[in-house]
C-alpha cells in the first residue's frame, strides 16, 4: 500500500459522486487489506456530514441577502418540506442513517447532509445519523467488493 493509493481512495470519498462506492473498490483493488479499506475510507467519507452541513449554513447566509434568492429558497424549501414532512415525521434520524446507508447513486453522506440542512434537522443529530449510515455503507460496499472478487475467482484462474 502507498501514499498514493491511500490518498486517492480517501479523495474519492470525498467527492460527491463516488463516496464509498469509488473509495472502497479503488483500495481494495490496488492490494489494500479489506478492513483497513473500509475503515479508512469511512472514515474520511464521515467528514462529509459537517463540512456539507458548514458550508451550506455559510453559503445560505451570504446568500440570504439577495432578495431573489431568498424568495426562491423559501419558496423551494416549504414545498420539499411540506412534501417529505410524513416520512420525516415518521422515520426521523433513522430514516436519515438508513438513505445515507443505501449505497447507490444519489444516496450518501452528501445528499443526506443536504437533505437534513434543508429539512431543518438538528446538526449533531443528523452528523450522527449520517455517520451511522456511512458505516453501514461502508460494510455493504466491503462485502459485496470482496465477496464479488471470491466468486469472480471461481472463473478466473490465476496466472
């Protein structure tokens, strides 16, 4: 294992589009023991939360003093929350970890940040929902990249 391989399994965690589902396959791929992928990729994929959260506050703040925006956000914001209100008022921060977990495209730790920001969700709450839903993503991706490397060694014999 290099620096280089570490660095950029843990960038792909960061980037929005490959999260885990990029991070994990990349290190494993490139000889990184399983758990250790897992663990590190988490890791750095659990940063997003706050950061995404951080940001959004700050932009939405500067933001908010342009009229324009402001009547657009407001306007946006009440319909998505008038619209996801019975599923957030029914699942909570458990609904939240359980997206944040499901690791598929537009599901993770940035769109639950986002969705939790927009939705009004308590912060430290919602970073630990997010969190637990990274682990669990990160279990998922581990299983099925590993388990999938076994049974695609039952086809291909080694050199």
């Amino acid at each position: 294992m290099t620096a280089g391989v570490v660095a950029t399994s843990i960038l792909l965690c960061l980037l929005p589009i490959f999260e885990l589902r990029g991070g994990i396959p990349y290190a494993i791929a490139r000889g990184v023991h399983p758990l250790l992928a897992c663990a590190m990729c988490v890791a750095a994929n659990m940063l997003v939360g706050p950061l995404v959260y951080g940001f959004l506050a700050t932009l939405h703040r500067l933001l908010s003093r342009i009229r324009p925006y402001r009547a657009l956000f407001e306007r946006l914001v009440e319909r998505a929350r008038k619209r996801i209100k019975p599923q957030i008022d029914r699942w909570g921060y458990l609904g939240l970890a359980l997206f944040v977990a499901i690791p598929l495209p537009l599901t993770g730790a940035y769109t639950g940040a986002l969705g939790a920001w927009v939705l009004g969700m308590e912060p430290r709450r919602a970073w630990l929902a997010i969190a637990f839903g990274v682990l669990i993503a990160g279990v998922v991706v581990t299983l099925v990249v590993t388990l999938g490397v076994t049974a695609l060694s039952i086809f291909v014999k080694p050199s």
